[in-house]
C-alpha cells in the first residue's frame, strides 16, 4: 500500500471514531448532522505535496526574497506531515494528550509557512501550494473538533 493508500486508511479510521463517539453520547440531531458535514467536507491530508510543492517553487526561483519564502514553507510543511504523521501514530496506542499536542504542533508549522509568505515576500500564496495547505487546515479542524468529542 502507498503512502496515499495508508493515509486514507488512518483518516478514514479516525472519522469513523469521530461518528461512534459522536454515537454513543447523548448529543442532539443538529450535531450529528454538523460532525457529518464536517467529516464529508474534510479532504485528505496531502501535507507530503505541500512541502514538495514549496521545494518545486523554491527550486524554480532566483528571487531572493521568494527563495526564502518557498525554503521556509518547505520545511515547515515537512515538519508539518512528519508532526501529523507522530500524532495520527500516537491516537494508534490511545496516546490521545499527545495527538492532539502533535496536532496543535503541525496547524503552528502550517501558519509559520503563512507568515512566511508576509515576512519575506509579500506576495500571495502561490494556488496550488495553497491548495494543499487548505486540505492540512481541513484535517487539523477535524482533528480539533474529534477532540473536543473525546474530552
């Protein structure tokens, strides 16, 4: 299985928690429908492309500015996926004081790459590396909201 195969695997397992957890509490119909929306809208987390796609920038540029910007992205989006990657390990083991702390590590890398695009450039995040990191944000509003149903 590749690496989109086994994180499809995961997401689609934690969303099933999120419905059984949402199942087994007394909770009223609004919030079932709206854990429902949320899961049906949330996209599969790509964070191995935005960090791929912040290198192909970085490498294509002689701007000095922007080759500062794309480098930065690229590492805080790698450390983002390597981040969500530990924390979808620790909800394996019920580790779930931990996930939700590698979660909250990975949403800060992805807005350090946000910053970085007002920091050194200035200029607009490209469309289609905002594209993946729109699918990280998705995933970590996801993995906030199953949290919230586990506490």
């Amino acid at each position: 299985m590749d690496i989109k195969g086994i994180t499809f695997s995961i997401v689609t397992q934690i969303f099933l928690l999120v419905f059984l957890l949402s199942a087994s509490k007394p909770v009223k119909a609004d919030d079932k429908t709206f854990v429902r929306k949320l899961c049906d809208q949330t996209l599969e987390p790509d964070t191995t492309y935005a960090h791929q796609c912040a290198d192909q920038l970085y490498q294509n540029t002689a701007a000095v500015r922007l080759k500062t910007t794309y480098r930065v992205c690229r590492d805080t989006m790698l450390s983002a996926s390597n981040t969500l990657w530990d924390g979808l390990t620790k909800m394996e083991v019920s580790d779930y004081k931990n996930a939700h702390v590698s979660a909250r590590m990975a949403h800060l890398d992805l807005l350090r790459c946000v910053f970085a695009f007002r920091k050194y450039a200035d200029v607009p995040v490209p469309a289609e590396l905002l594209s993946y990191m729109v699918q990280t944000k998705r995933l970590f509003d996801a993995a906030q909201f199953m949290f919230l149903l586990l506490d």
